[in-house]
C-alpha cells in the first residue's frame, strides 16, 4: 500500500503545496512535481553531483534525500540562482570560460560551485587546506578538492576552476 502525504516546500522562495508517495526523492519531487527540470539525474546514487541543491543554504545531493524530509526547509535550485535575463556571477563565469561542454553537470557544478565560495568565505577548511584556521585561500587544488563530489564526463574542469577562480575574485 503505498502511502501518500501532503506537505508545503519552499523552493527558490516560492511556496509549493504538493502530494507525493512517502518514498519520492527531493530529486524527483522537484523535477517530476514541482516541473524544475534543471536539477538533473545523473547516477542516482550521490556519486556525480548532477542533483546538487542548497537547502537551507548547504549543498546536497537531492537524490540522496527524501522529500519528505524538507518540510520547511529553503530549498534552492539552479533556477533560484538567476534567469536568462539575469544570470548569477556563477553562471555568467561558466559562460564566459566554455565551463559547461555537453551542459549536463552544469547546474550541479554551478549550484555547488556557489556553495562553496560561501564555504570558504566562512572559513571552513578542506582536506587539502593549508591551515585549519584564518582566510582560505583558493589555489586550483583547494577548489578541485572542494568541488570533487561534482563529476564532468566532458572533462572541463580547467574552464569551471577557472569560472569558479574568477568569481572568487580570482583568489588562486
């Protein structure tokens, strides 16, 4: 018997009053419920990053979650990061340094590349940080490090570093 709940999310600062089986990913809510097509599914396991969100300001892996876990919870997509109109600063790096190729990663990369710009700025080390205290320094290995839960099978890690180098105020 499969179990249905009704719950409110707020997701890129709208409010969504949506049903859905108990068993429903946060991934598949949001593409298959919600119609926010841009999170992809990429292994469905939490190995590539593909279905990287914020929620609550932290990147996760939304295939790796239940929806119904997230009640609220401020949950932010690639399509709360900007617009056509009005791209992010991530976005428009991405674009200006060809950091996308086949595009598919994409929104991953870009929503956990913004994450961890914020992770720095906080402070938080990395495996590979030199200290474990004061202002973190983004060498290209710091953020191939703090980027290394996101995979790119077109292989453009060069592009989103620098993308990512840029935006960080070119801190590498």
């Amino acid at each position: 018997m499969l179990r249905s709940i009704p719950m409110r999310l707020t997701v890129n600062g709208q409010s969504h009053d949506v049903e859905f089986d108990v068993r429903t990913s946060l991934l598949d809510l949001l593409r298959e419920t919600i119609g926010l097509t841009g999170t992809k599914k990429g292994c469905d396991h939490g190995q590539c990053g593909a279905c990287t969100i914020l929620v609550n300001g932290r990147r996760i892996n939304s295939c790796l979650t239940l929806a119904a876990m997230h009640e609220g919870d401020e949950i932010t997509t690639i399509e709360g990061l900007g617009s056509p109109d009005g791209l992010s600063p991530m976005q428009e790096a991405f674009f200006e340094h060809d950091g996308y190729q086949c595009g598919f990663c994409t929104p991953g990369q870009i929503v956990s590349a913004t994450a961890m710009l914020e992770e720095a700025g906080k402070g938080w080390p990395s495996h590979v940080s030199a200290s474990l205290e004061g202002e973190m320094r983004l060498t290209p290995e710091e953020i191939s490090e703090r980027m290394s839960g996101n995979l790119c099978r077109c292989s453009a890690y060069p592009n989103i570093n620098d993308a990512i180098a840029e935006v960080a105020g070119g801190k590498s």
